[in-house]
C-alpha cells in the first residue's frame, strides 16, 4: 500500500473526464501555502524534492482535497537551468532576477546553451518529486513545465518582446523555436522517460493571456509552438491556464482557441469566471460534452470572508455539476490565505458538488 492514499480522489477525476463521475473533485495550486504551513523555509522546501512532496501531500491530506498537485514555481525552472538568477525568499516562493534579460540580441541568442534536464539546476529537483510523488502515491503525475511564449518573456521582458514581435518578427520565433525545440522539448522528454505511465506535461503560460496578447497574437506566437511540443513529445501535452476571458471580444472563439493546446478539458478562472459567468461556460461545454475545470479567485480565497468563499464556490458547483463534469480549482493558494477559507470551500464542494443520478 502506498503511503498515502488518494485513490478516491484520482477515480473521481477520471470519472470527470469520461462522465462517469460520482461527484465534483478539487484541487488546488498550494505549493507556497504548503510551505509556510509545514513551516519550511523557502530555499528548503524548493530544494529538497522529498520534503517538497511530501509538504504537499500532507497539506492535501490535512485539509481533505481530492486530488495533490505538486506543481512547482514552473515559471523559474528552465529560465533558472539558463542561467538567470533566482531568489529564494523567505516565506515566499522563489523568484527570478529579471533586472538584466537574458536575451536582447540574435548575438546573445547564439550564445545560449541548452540545459541537460539531469544536471542544469533546479530541473533534477522536479525529476525527482516525479519519482517520489509516484513511490508515495502509487500514482504518476504530470510534470509541470514553462510553456514557450512565456519563458521568452521571463528571458526578454515583456515590454522588450512586444516591441520585437512588431519589429523583428522573425528574431522572436527563432527565440520560440530555441526554446521549444532545445530546452522545454528534451526536458518534458526526460520526464517521460524516466516516468512510466506520466500522464502528461501541464504547461504553464499565463503570460500569454489576454489582454497582453491579442487573439491574433496568440494564434501565431503562442499556439504553434504549443502543438510543435505536442509532435515532438506526445498528445500528453496541454496547456490550460490562459485567462483573460472577460477581454476577449467573441469569448467562445478564445475558447476555441484554447482547445487547440488543452487536451480537450476547458479551463475558465476568475476573475473572468466570475464576470463571463459559469451558466456560459457550460453552455459552450455542454453540446461538446467538455470537461470543465472553474477556478476561484486568489484574491477572494486570501481576502475574502468564508460566507463569501462558499458562496462563489457554491455558485459555480451548482451550475457546473449539472453536467457532471466539473473539476473545481482553488487557484494560487499562498502563505496568506486563510485556513478557515481553504475549509469552507472544500466542505462547500462537499455538500453541494454529489452529481444527481
């Protein structure tokens, strides 16, 4: 028997995804949170992949969430095995030195050397949890990685990289192809091989979100590198945390372009949620039979009150659990936010998330 026993969690997942689901799962992003309540310093915790793992799942276990998510800072860990500088701060999780981009030039992109995803800083650390999150889970999890657009951002500056894409078109994608093909692809590809039966590789590119990038944007500097990930490694590959929702002019055509890189489950997270509304969501998702995840708010997780966090989560379990294939996520959750917020929105899910047969 595994030491520690989601199994449960893992079905309802699954059966969210195929709609043969009991109940709505949850889950949340909660490594930083995870670290201040296991009372770890931060260099530690993000360092030390069996403390790293087990400090999630015993945060997972203590407060009765479905599914453990052992996602890392996966901003900062190919951009940290390039070379640039990160902070490990206490109480917080670390951060990179953005003072000096690491790419301005074609002359700097040549002298760029691929990281080895078994030596190159931090990229062993999530090898590792990867093998320890499988020895105390009897389950394989996905590894988290920084998808292209957004690590070229980390590396050039968002202000320095718009103004290439209208300048220097073609220099900004021989920075995506570098990336994708010779630091992101062999990394994912590592994870795999060293993985049997990892699920997938859950990019994370928020930075590619509306309203920094237009939709037009997006179908040419964001997408297409997305899917070359998916020839060079597999389906496995998604991508879905864009937000921005509530900016897209003709949100159902974001949707769609968010199906494109996510593996066929639509992601929608407030603030946007809450302002496109769940009713629409899953009216778009219906007629696809998509699975859904709604994310709350990270804001209303740290500041709000309880009443107010079970209402919202109440809210979007009850219109999502119609269709019987809604995962819910508490988004983000950091050293601030309240424990008792944490609760009432997993006993919210409880109470009102049993699908009606």
């Amino acid at each position: 028997m595994p030491e520690y026993d989601f199994s449960d969690g893992f079905s309802q997942l699954e059966g969210t995804y195929n709609g043969s689901g009991d109940r709505v799962p949850v889950f949340a992003q909660l490594h930083e949170f995870a670290m201040q309540w296991n009372g770890i310093s931060g260099k530690q915790f993000y360092s030390s992949p069996r403390l790293y793992v087990k400090g999630i799942l015993n945060t997972v276990k203590a407060f009765q969430l479905d599914i453990p998510d052992i996602v890392w800072d996966a901003y900062n860990l190919e951009a940290e095995a390039m070379g640039v500088k990160v902070f490990f701060h206490e109480g917080q999780s670390p951060a990179l030195d953005q003072s000096r981009p690491l790419i301005e030039t074609e002359k700097d992109l040549v002298r760029l050397k691929p990281p080895d995803p078994y030596t190159s800083a931090r990229m062993p650390f999530a090898l590792e949890c990867l093998h320890i999150f499988r020895e105390l889970t009897g389950v394989a999890s996905p590894l988290g990685f920084c998808a292209p657009f957004s690590m070229a951002v980390l590396l050039m500056g968002y202000d320095k990289l718009v103004m290439a894409i209208y300048e220097k078109r073609a220099f900004v994608k021989q920075v995506l192809d570098f990336l994708t093909e010779a630091v992101i692809a062999p990394y994912i590809q590592a994870a795999f091989k060293e993985n049997d039966n990892c699920p997938g590789a859950d990019g994370a590119d928020a930075l590619s979100s509306l309203p920094f990038l237009t939709q037009e944007m997006l179908e040419e500097f964001s997408i297409p590198y997305i899917l070359r990930l998916r020839e060079l490694c597999g389906e496995r590959v998604v991508v879905r945390n864009w937000w921005g929702d509530a900016y897209a002019i003709d949100v159902e055509s974001f949707w769609d372009q968010k199906l494109k890189i996510s593996g066929g489950v639509l992601e929608v997270q407030d603030p946007d949620l809450n302002k496109v509304s769940p009713e629409r969501v899953m009216a778009y998702a219906g007629p696809k039979h998509l699975p859904v995840i709604l994310g709350v708010d990270q804001a209303l997780l740290t500041e709000g009150d309880v009443q107010q966090v079970a209402q919202r989560v109440q809210h979007y379990v009850k219109v999502g659990s119609r269709q019987k294939r809604l995962v819910l996520y508490l988004c983000n959750l950091n050293r601030e936010t309240p424990v008792e917020n944490i609760r009432a929105a997993v006993k919210t899910v409880e109470r009102y998330g049993q699908y009606d047969n």
